[in-house]
C-alpha cells in the first residue's frame, strides 16, 4: 500500500509542483516583474551579442554576412598566438594583468587611506573643501588627460622639457622612453580615480558604530590604534568585497586611459599596449573582424577562469568573503 501511496504521489508530484510555482510567482508577481527590466538588459546587451562569437572562426567577408563567410577554424587564433614569447598575446596578457592588478590593489590601497584621513579631519569646511577637490579629476574626460599628458610630456614645447631646458639640462624625449610610460599610467590612473573610489570606503566608515571607538577612547587608544586596530578590522570585508568585484574585469583595461595616453604610438605598444586596444586596432585600423573576435573571446575566457580561480582561493581562505 505504502509502494503504491508513494507511486501516486510521485504522479502528483510533478503538476503540483508546477502549481506551486506558479503559486509562488503570483503572490510575489511584484518583486518578479522588477527583475524585468534587468532581464531585458541582459538579455539584450550581453546574451543575444554573443552570436557575435562566431566571427572568431570565419574569415568574414561583408558581401556575405557572418553565417556566408568561409569557415576558417581556428586561423584567426593562430595569428593571435604566433611567435612564440614574442608572440600578441604574451604582451598583452602580461600588460593587461599586471596593470590592473596595480590599479586595483594600490588603487584601493590609496582609497582606503585617503578615506580614513578625510574622516580624521575635523574641520568641517575643511574637510568638504578637501573631499571635493579630490573628486573632482573623476569628471575629467580622459581626452582632456591625454591633452594634459601631451602638453607636459611633448619633446618640443612641454611643460617638462622646458623646465629642464630653463635649468640647463638636456630635454627627455618621453613619448620614446617605454620604461617610464607604465609609471606615467599608473600615476594619471591613480590620480583621476582615487577621490571617486575613496567614496565607498568613506560611506563604510561613517556607517560604523561609534560606541566602538568610545570603548576605545576609555581604553587608551589614540588615533593611530584606532585606524590599526578598529577601523582597519572594519574595512577588511570592504576592500576584500571590493577586490574581487574588481577582479571580475581584470582582462578588462582601461581603454580610455591608454588610448588616450598613448594613442598610436607604436613605439610604447610592447609596454602600453592592452587587450582592448590591441581589439579596437583590430578593428578600426586593420578591419580584421576574426582576429579581434578571437582576442575578445580568449580575454572573456581567460577572465572567467581567473575569477573562478581566485574567488575558490578566497572561498578557502576567508569563506565568508567569498562571491560564491
């Protein structure tokens, strides 16, 4: 009986299973319907444009349209991987990591400190003044950062060159020295986005509990144990939340920023260089449609797995800092 109780059930099982959501996705149809608009999205801008893979593996003709160009397989990979460790995508791997992982680790460093010492200001005026004048390179278009680079960094009429002409000392030609070009995009990098990034960390400050810092007063503490030993504990869920939501872009360079910087100049390419605007060259210079669709899918690829990689480190380290 019991057998043929749970052979009826199981029957059942599978419409009332299906009543049941349906059940629950009309009592909660409003909280539903508010993730439409975010589905749409998606769905749109991120879903429906990865049919556009498919230029990775054809030799796209524009009379025939995608689906009518030849088949090629993985050519267009090929030219992106030849040349051994002289070969695209050495460089531009390595130029596209490491930059971020500078921009986002000393990025979030130097927001985290600036954050902390505009909270120690106790002026009011003071402090306004200064947390405004630090946010304000962020609204600077990254056009006008690459005229003000050229303009101090030019051969012939710079700001530096003729500093150091008026002191007596030989010019530098900048825009043919690589090796101070990751220092230059580095320091514009940092300076246009700390005082924005500082935001977050400052919203986080204020949300603390004060009586945590009373206790420490009553304890002894002055401000300097107090950054050590209460507000650096607090933000460690912050700037780790922080790292890996950064993490998720790192294939991702800031394209602006180096466009703007560098431009076309090849001579900085080996150094300055990144997978998104080695992709846009591709395109626009080139008109390779394959070869930058295959850069683009290897650098989707590629930072997927080094998310996945570095978030189960984390998971194993610290599983509730984790982003799943």
């Amino acid at each position: 009986m019991s057998g043929k109780k749970g052979g009826q059930n199981g029957k059942k099982g599978e419409p009332g299973g299906m009543k049941s959501t349906f059940r629950e996705l009309f009592r909660h149809r409003t909280l539903y319907l508010m993730t439409v608009p975010a589905l749409i999205f998606f769905l749109i801008f991120s879903y429906i444009p990865m049919v556009g893979i498919y230029y990775a593996f054809v030799d796209y003709d524009f009379g025939k349209g995608i689906f009518g160009s030849p088949f090629v397989g993985l050519k267009n990979f090929r030219y992106f991987i030849e040349g051994g460790w002289k070969a695209p995508i050495v460089y531009l791997t390595r130029n596209t990591i490491l930059y971020n992982l500078v921009f986002i680790f000393l990025g979030n460093v130097l927001q985290c400190a600036f954050a902390i010492m505009i909270t120690t200001i106790t002026g009011k005026i003071f402090k306004r003044v200064t947390q405004s004048m630090m946010l304000l390179p962020y609204f600077v278009s990254y056009v006008i950062v690459g005229t003000i680079a050229y303009n101090i960094f030019n051969s012939n009429y710079g700001v530096l060159n003729s500093a150091l002409e008026a002191m007596g000392k030989e010019g530098v030609n900048v825009y043919m020295t690589e090796w101070i070009w990751p220092l230059i995009i580095t320091a514009f990098y940092l300076w246009k986005g700390t005082g924005y990034g500082m935001v977050v960390y400052l919203a986080a400050i204020t949300g603390f509990d004060r009586e945590i810092y009373e206790a420490g007063k009553i304890d002894g503490c002055n401000i300097f144990k107090e950054i050590r030993y209460i507000t650096l504990p607090l933000l460690k869920p912050t700037f780790i939340m922080l790292v890996l939501f950064a993490l998720g872009g790192i294939m991702r360079g800031q394209f602006d920023l180096f466009y703007n910087l560098v431009q076309r100049n090849g001579q900085l390419f080996r150094v300055t260089d990144v997978l998104d605007t080695y992709i846009y060259r591709a395109m626009t210079v080139n008109f390779n449609l394959g070869t930058s669709t295959a850069a683009g899918v290897y650098q989707s690829v590629f930072g997927f797995l080094l998310v996945v990689t570095v978030n189960r480190i984390i998971r194993k380290k610290s599983p509730e800092n984790a982003l799943f």
